[in-house]
C-alpha cells in the first residue's frame, strides 16, 4: 500500500479540507519521492522498463559503483521515546563510518525553559 501513487481512500493520500487547506496522513513512495534521488546513486542497473517506469523522472543517472549510502529516518536522532533504538543507531553510525571508539549516547532533548516574565509577553496567533 505505500509503494507507488498514494492512492484515494488510503491513510497515506494527500487530503484537501476547507478552504483548500492540505494535510499528509503518512506518507507514500510517490508522495515522499525518496526513489527519485536514490535511484541518482545508480546502485542498480536502472536499465529495465518497469524499473525506469517506476522512477518517473528524467534526473542524471551517477555511478557510484563503491559509495556506500547509509540511509536513516529523522526520528532515530532522539532518543526520547526509545533509548535502545536509539543506541542501535549510535552503533550502526560508528560500524559505517568505521569507527573503532564508541560514539556517545544519543540525549533525550528538554526544552529550555522560558521564564514567565518572557511567556506573558508572547502574542498567541493561532
């Protein structure tokens, strides 16, 4: 379901409310269009038929035959929610960039704290 065009009726589809106003419920392939710079590194042949009609783009094509990509989702930076994934990232980011020392800990972000002279100064425009 989220390979390919981000179809009608599935939670990942871009929806319209109001005044035109849109909101991404997820995300699909087409919607995200993360192949289409991915497929620039030339890690596959990128010659047959069904895989160039997937790409749907006319982007140069690099060959970087020996070039290691290390692909990663934004959220695995905090370590709120899950320091053990957290420190599986740490570890797989020492192994690939080849590390022989341990990398520190991901933190758990905190907020600063603004004193309430500022915050009662703030305008809410929402």
């Amino acid at each position: 379901e989220l390979i390919g065009p981000c179809s009608e009726g599935s939670p990942y589809v871009l929806n319209t409310f109001g005044d035109n106003e849109t909101h991404r419920e997820g995300v699909c392939t087409d919607g995200s269009r993360f192949h289409h710079y991915l497929s620039r590194f030339g890690k596959t042949p990128m010659k047959s038929k069904k895989e160039l009609s997937l790409l749907e783009h006319d982007m140069s094509i690099h060959s970087f035959p020996n070039a290691k990509i290390f692909l990663m989702e934004i959220g695995q930076l905090s370590a709120e929610h899950n320091q053990t994934e957290a420190d599986i990232f740490v570890e797989d980011m020492k192994n690939f960039i080849g590390l022989e020392h341990d990398l520190p800990p991901l933190k758990v972000h905190v907020p600063a704290t603004i004193p309430e002279e500022i915050t009662r100064q703030f305008i809410n425009i929402c």
